[in-house]
C-alpha cells in the first residue's frame, strides 16, 4: 500500500508540473517575426549614366561645328547641350544637307531604369535620313542623351564618369 500511495504522489506531483510548465507557456506571449523590408522594384531606380539629365528630357550634343542646326527633334532645331522635352512619338531628324562623309551616333537611353548604350559609327551621309527615321530608336525611356560626331566617335565627357567609362569601353572593343 505504501507503495501505491507513493505512486500516487510521485504522479500528482508529475502532473501538476506538468500544469504549471503547460500554463507558464501559454501565458506567454509569442516573439514577433520581423516584418522583411521590400526591395525596391527596378522600375524606381535611377539612370546610372544619365545623372546629367532630367526626367522627360533629352539632350543631344552636336560635337562637330559644322553639323550645328542639321538636326530638329520634333519642330525645334536642335541646340547642342541643351535639354527638350522628350516623346517616345517624336523622331531627331536631318534638317538640309550635311557636308560630312559619315556621321557617329551615340545613343543612351534610360528605360525603366536600365542604361541602354549603343554607339553607331560610321553612317554614311546618304543613308542618315533612313538611319533617323528607321533604325535609331528613342522610344521607351524616361530620358535620353545623343552625341552626333563625323570623324572619330565622340560625345561629351565629363558629364558621368560611369558613362565616360562605358563609351571608352564600347568604342574601344
């Protein structure tokens, strides 16, 4: 009989702590996991390249004298470092005659955020008109830079170090 009282005991006291931890528990209150921060969707992240120009703007830079008021975007001469306003609709176009055997094309467009360089060199004068309004395109970005140069490739330097590095890059390769 001691031994079943014992027993009983040694049971009672089992199952009350076990009550105990099982209510200490309960009363407790669970530690919150921390809310993760949002990366930030590529469509907000600025041009690299394009720090030089505003949003909604393009701005071409004529690097050769003798190109000067050739070229309009829309219905406004261009006017070299100047910016405009931008329209993926509207097109650079050749205005009169250009005395240059070839004309160099660098072309930066920020689209969503993401650079897009294209250097194109070497257009001859006779196809300048069907380059313009076929093969470059401007459209889709948020702003743009264009640096029309005969003779070597060109373009301004010194407006974004990354960008100078980049068309370095490009017109090296």
């Amino acid at each position: 009989m001691k031994f079943k009282k014992i027993l009983f005991t040694l049971g009672a006291v089992f199952a009350f702590s076990l009550a105990a931890c099982n209510n200490k528990n309960n009363d407790s209150k669970p530690t919150p996991e921390p809310t993760p921060t949002p990366e930030p969707a590529s469509s907000t992240t600025d041009s690299t390249y394009l720090t030089f120009i505003d949003n909604n703007k393009i701005r071409v830079d004529i690097m050769d004298t003798s190109l000067a008021s050739n070229f309009t975007y829309g219905n406004a001469v261009v006017e070299t470092t100047k910016q405009m306003a931008y329209s993926s609709a509207t097109k650079l176009a050749l205005r009169g005659t250009v005395s240059a055997n070839t004309v160099n094309f660098v072309v930066v467009i920020d689209v969503e955020g993401e650079d897009r360089v294209v250097i194109n060199p070497g257009i001859q004068k006779d196809s300048l008109e069907e380059y313009l309004s076929d093969t470059m395109v401007l459209s889709g970005g948020k702003k743009v830079y264009v640096a029309i140069s005969t003779g070597t490739v060109n373009w301004t330097k010194g407006l974004n170090a990354d960008l100078d590095a980049k068309l370095n890059q490009l017109n090296n390769a």
